[in-house]
C-alpha cells in the first residue's frame, strides 16, 4: 500500500474504533456486561454522556455521522480515480469488520431478541414460534430486552443458524453476545468478496470500486456489524443467487434464494426476480438485480407505510414505519451495478439520510415525543430528494448541450 492508503486507513481504523467506543454510551442501563471495576468505569461514564448528556450526545453522532459519510464518499472518489488498491480496500474492510465486531447495537435490541429466540431452543428446549420471552419472566435477560411480547418472526433456517453461536456460549451472555456478532459480522466481509466476484466476473474494472461501495457503506457497518441486523444474512444468500446465475448455475441460485426463504421470509420476492429474469432474452443478470431493487422498494414502502400482519408470522410482528435497516433489502444490490452513477449517488444520500431518523430517539430517549414522526419523515425524505433533483437537472443540461 502506499502512503495515501496508510493514511486513510488509519482514518477508517479511527473512525470504527471511535463509534465502537461511542455505542456502550447506550448500554441498558438494566444490563451489567462485566464485573471488571476498570471496564465499568469507562462504561458508566459513557453512559452518563449517552443518557444525561442528551444533547451532547446526538450532536457528537450527528458529526460522527457526517465524518463518516465524508470519509466513504472521498473514499469512493478515489477508488474511481484508481488510487486506491484491492488490497487496501480488504485490509480496510477487515479492521472496521473486526473494530466494531465487539460494539454494542445501540440503535436496535434485535440482536438481543435473536440471541433469546435461540436461548428458548438451546436452553429451555422449547419452540420460539409457540413461547415468547414474556413466557420467562424469571430470565435476567427479560430485563433489557424490547419486543418480549413476541414470538420470533423468523424463518427455521435463521433459527437454526443462530442455536450455533447459543450453544457455544454456554449460557454466558457475554460470550453469546460476541459469537452473535463474530457470525454475524464474518457475513459482511463475505458479502463484499461476493460483490467483488460477480463484477470481475463481467470483465470491466469497477469490481474494487462496486465492492468499495458495499464493504466502506456506513449504513451496513452501523446497521449489519454494529446493531448486527439478521438481514445482512438474507442479502448475502440473494447476492449469492446473483454469484451463481453470474455461473449459469441456475440450480443453486435458486437453492440460494429458496435458503434465504427460510432464513427471512420477504426472500420470496426474488423468485419473482428471478422467474422475470428467465424470461428476458437479454441482460438476464441485470434485469434479475433491477427487478430485486424495484421490488424490495416497493415492498420496503408498502411493508413501511401501511399496518400489516406478515402472512404466516405470528401476531407481534407488524410494522408502520421505515427502518433504517431496511436499506439492506436493496442497497447492496446497486453496489452489483457500478456503471449506475445515478443509482449509486442517489442510494448513497437515502443512507445517509435514513441514519438521522435516530436524532429523535438519541435526543429525546423515546420515539413518542411530539413531532418525531415528521422530523423523521422529513430527514429521510429531504436530502434524497433534492439529490435526484439536481442529476435529473444535470441529465437534462448534458442532454441538452450535447
């Protein structure tokens, strides 16, 4: 690597270790993670900057953010340019992947529900899908967890996959908790040797760059290492099925994506991408990723906008407002198409801006404070929308003076 990567990379190194440390400013103030005096010092003081220090705290994220999003598009730009090697994007994506690896998810209890769902097979040997953490009370983890009142959303495979990381750690909550997020985390760094394999395989020299996009994205390193969200699992079974079609092995991508059905049910969609991709004559690996992206938005806007039951889930798992993490259903599929500068500028600014949707709950401590949903409505839909605005403009003034 030369001068120019040591230097960004140590940037990257800071940042992760930066927000690593910033996330345990939100542990529950209900869990006690360890009975080291020194450790739980650094927490608690922390902990007073996360929840009494409000304003502080939200205004440090908010910088962190915008850091962060500086840093990945002039990393971007660079990549572009061609002065950034593979190898320091490999070297880069390993360090952010491992730094925030032991983070806390401050943003989202998810983490916890997954760890609890398996806890209720590998401990209590009984079935997620009939008993719920409500059904434990005398459990200690009942007291820091949210969403106990239900019974887990999830497909078996997903359930299956996550009784791995419970039985080796032996009951031990710290130790589950780290092997959750090292399986977890091991599926971004495999998400970005896939996204680098399946654009090589087009023969152009944007692989680093298309898999750059993915590996550096600030939403997948905060919403798939850190709050550690079972969708980058998904996605990486529907990037694998885009792997194997790129192969011709039409057989195994569609075992990918009927796997990714029974990791998380919202998998079916792409049987419907790629049944249309069949039919096309042409461009059958672009019309596959293009129809994944349409269809997963509109899912993501109807399953956003309107209170719905999820057919075959039982009840408690309904859902009326946009996540951030939903981003994962689409995002890492515009990474696949890097000739689309319009796609990746414009997905780029929806990440960003979906992040600020916390501001409310970091500043307020609560999502039910006056005025929260429109200041999230705003923040999401704002910076997205003037960005398209200026490329539609910028498309026209070429088309014009050309």
């Amino acid at each position: 690597m030369n001068r120019l990567e040591y230097k960004l990379l140590a940037i990257n190194i800071i940042l992760a270790a930066v927000l690593a440390l910033f996330s345990y400013a939100y542990v529950d103030l209900n869990l006690t993670l360890t009975k080291n005096t020194s450790i739980l010092g650094v927490i608690t003081k922390l902990q007073h900057f996360g929840y009494y220090q409000r304003p502080n705290a939200t205004t440090f994220y908010f910088l962190l953010l915008l850091v962060f999003y500086g840093n990945y598009v002039a990393n971007l730009i660079l990549f572009i340019k061609k002065r950034l090697s593979i190898k320091y994007l490999a070297v880069s994506t390993f360090f952010a992947t491992a730094i925030l690896i032991p983070s806390y998810p401050f943003l989202s209890s998810d983490l916890f529900n997954y760890m609890f769902d398996a806890k209720i097979i590998t401990t209590y040997h009984l079935n997620p899908y009939s008993y719920k953490p409500l059904d434990f009370p005398n459990d200690d983890w009942i007291r820091f967890m949210r969403w106990t009142h239900r019974y887990s959303p999830y497909g078996p495979l997903w359930l299956i996959y996550s009784t791995l990381p419970s039985i080796l750690g032996f009951g031990k909550f710290m130790l589950t908790f780290l092997l959750f997020k090292i399986f977890i985390g091991i599926f971004h760094i495999l998400n970005t040797i896939l996204i680098y394999k399946i654009i090589q395989k087009f023969k152009n020299n944007l692989s680093i760059f298309g898999s750059a996009i993915y590996a550096l994205n600030p939403v997948f390193l905060i919403e798939g290492v850190t709050n550690a969200h079972n969708d980058i699992v998904h996605i990486f079974l529907i990037i694998l099925s885009v792997y194997f079609l790129t192969n011709s092995k039409y057989f195994f991508s569609t075992t990918a994506i009927i796997t990714g059905i029974f990791v998380k049910y919202l998998s079916l969609l792409s049987s419907i991408a790629l049944i249309y991709s069949n039919l096309t004559r042409t461009n059958k690996i672009e019309n596959y990723i293009l129809s994944n992206i349409i269809l997963y938005s509109i899912f993501t806007f109807i399953f956003s906008s309107f209170r719905l039951t999820v057919p075959f889930i039982s009840s408690g798992s309904l859902q009326t407002q946009f996540q951030p993490w939903y981003l994962f259903w689409t995002l890492p599929l515009v990474s696949l198409l890097p000739k689309k500068t319009l796609l990746i500028v414009l997905s780029t600014a929806i990440g960003f801006s979906s992040m600020l949707r916390y501001i409310p709950f970091l500043y307020y401590g609560e999502w039910s404070q006056p005025h929260t949903a429109i200041i999230m409505q705003i923040s999401t839909i704002t910076l997205p929308a003037i960005t398209l605005l200026l490329l539609l403009i910028k498309k026209y003034r070429e088309t014009i003076f050309n």
